[in-house]
C-alpha cells in the first residue's frame, strides 16, 4: 500500500476541517457545508479508485476474467 495515499487523504481532510471551521466563523455555513461535501466527495473517489484495483487484482489472483 502506498503510504503517499494516505497522507494526500489526511491532507484533504485538514484541509476541509480548516475550510470549514474559517467558513463557519465567518457566518458562511451553507459554502461550509459545501467545502466539507467536496473534500469528503474528493477522497471518496479516491478510495472508490482503490477498491476497484483491489478487486481487479482479487479477480486475476482467481483467474476469474
């Protein structure tokens, strides 16, 4: 597994938990909410992106394609 993954997704989330916080101090929630959506949205599709590998090289291991 590579470790650059998981820092790229940590930075992500302590970029959105900053976004958020100055936002929501700000008295902008509704544009809070939507930078905490599209950080959460953006490592989800990275992960997704790595379950799909996952289960790529699951089905070549039981020669199932």
């Amino acid at each position: 597994m590579n470790i650059e993954l998981i820092f790229q997704i940590a930075g992500i989330g302590i970029l959105t938990s900053i976004f958020h916080t100055v936002l929501k101090q700000a008295g902008k929630e509704e544009y809070s909410f939507i930078a905490t959506l599209a950080g959460v949205s953006i490592a989800l599709i990275m992960v997704i992106q790595l379950i799909a590998d996952l289960l790529t090289r699951v089905k070549s291991v039981f020669f199932l394609s």
